[in-house]
C-alpha cells in the first residue's frame, strides 16, 4: 500500500472561517477580516508583509485557543507557498509550526512540504507531532514514513485520532500489523501496558483496502473482488 484509493475530502476555507468568526467578539473578528483581506491583497514584496505580522500576532488578539486557525486561514489567503511556509515553520514558534502544519493540506498541492512533514515527526513535542499526521500527510507520505508516522503517534502518546485517514491507510496493511505487533509484544515483554489505540488500528489492518471487497465465491470461502 502506497498511498489511500479514495482522495479524502478538501478542507473548506470559507466554512473554517465562519466557524471562528462565530467564535470571536467582534474586534477579534475585525482584526480577522483585515488581516486576511491583506494577506489576499499583500504581493509578498518587502522584507515582511503585513499579513505575516498578522501570523505573528495572532495568538495576543484572536486568543491562544483559536490562533492555530486563524494563522491557517492567513496562510491560506496569501496563497503561501513551501518556501514561506518552511521558514515561517524554522522560524515560529511551537503554535506557528503546528498552524504551518495543518495548513499544508490547504496551501501545498503536491509533496513538496513532505520534508516538514519529516521533520515535524523526528520532534519530541506531541503537539506538533499530531500536527504532522493530518491531511496532507495522509496524501504524501509514503508507505514506510506513514507507517513510522503511526508508530510514533503511539511511542510519544499521540491519540491515533489524530491521524487523517487512518482507517483507509491501514486497511489491508500487513506490514503495518506487523510493526504494530511486534511494538505490542516489546511492551508486553516490558511488563508495559499496550495503548488501546495500537489494539484498534491492528483491527484496522484486517479491514479490505477501499475499492476492494470479499464476496464468498460458490464453493464456499472468501474471494477477493
């Protein structure tokens, strides 16, 4: 299994959107417009557009709890591309690197942000570990660095619901199994309790991968369709 059959659904700007700006008072909310009503209209030119200024500050204005979206919308707006986004990610903060992120399934078409993906997963945070395993890493990784990514979620105790389409991943994933087998028995071997998450996704991998199914053929038993 390289990557899922079915494409997930496209996140929605403008619904994200309505949804914190029924969250926010009303100054927040004009902060919000102005700010992305610059970062569509801002070419980029200069040594720092208005609207990563807005990036920055968006956590004193918006509040801690709806920054991460509010620094998504603006990266969407301005149409960031992998160079901004790698050096607003080398350069931010924990929250800014996770608002990068969980930005990427919306700014980034291809794998060309795959290597923050990466390097987001080598942390040792589990907030930005999380980060890493949503949408676009559910596009772009491939087979063996997703299946580290889920392995990870369970070494630093990053709930497995933080990974975007996992079930549709791991159907059909014996190699998967495998990993997730042989880390149950290095805890059990340890005298460590084995996470109720790793037990659920091995039962994911038994699931027939999207587009397939078994139907019993005539004489009996299972056959692949």
């Amino acid at each position: 299994m390289s990557h899922p059959t079915s494409a997930p659904p496209q996140p929605d700007p403008a619904a994200i959107r309505r949804t914190l700006a029924a969250q926010l008072d009303a100054d927040a909310r004009a902060w919000l417009d102005t700010a992305l009503t610059e970062a569509a209209e801002d070419p980029g030119n200069g040594p720092l557009p208005a609207w990563e200024r807005r990036f920055a500050e968006a956590g004193r204005v918006v509040g801690a709890d709806h920054a991460g979206t509010a620094r998504v919308l603006l990266l969407h707006a301005a149409g960031a591309g992998t160079a901004t986004l790698t050096r607003l990610y080398q350069e931010g903060s924990g929250a800014e690197r996770r608002a990068v992120l969980d930005a990427l399934a919306l700014t980034v078409a291809g794998p060309d942000a795959v290597g923050l993906v990466e390097d987001a997963l080598r942390a040792n945070d589990t907030g930005i570990v999380a980060a890493a395993v949503g949408l676009y890493a559910a596009r772009h990784l491939d087979a063996h660095a997703w299946r580290h990514a889920v392995l990870k979620c369970l070494f630093t105790g990053v709930p497995l619901t933080a990974v975007a389409q996992l079930a549709e991943r791991a159907a059909g994933d014996g190699e998967l199994d495998r990993m997730l087998a042989d880390f149950a028995a290095e805890r059990a071997a340890a005298g460590r309790a084995v996470p109720a998450d790793l037990t659920a996704a091995r039962a994911l991998t038994e699931a027939a991968p999207p587009g397939r199914t078994t139907t019993p053929p005539a004489g009996g038993g299972a056959k692949e369709n």
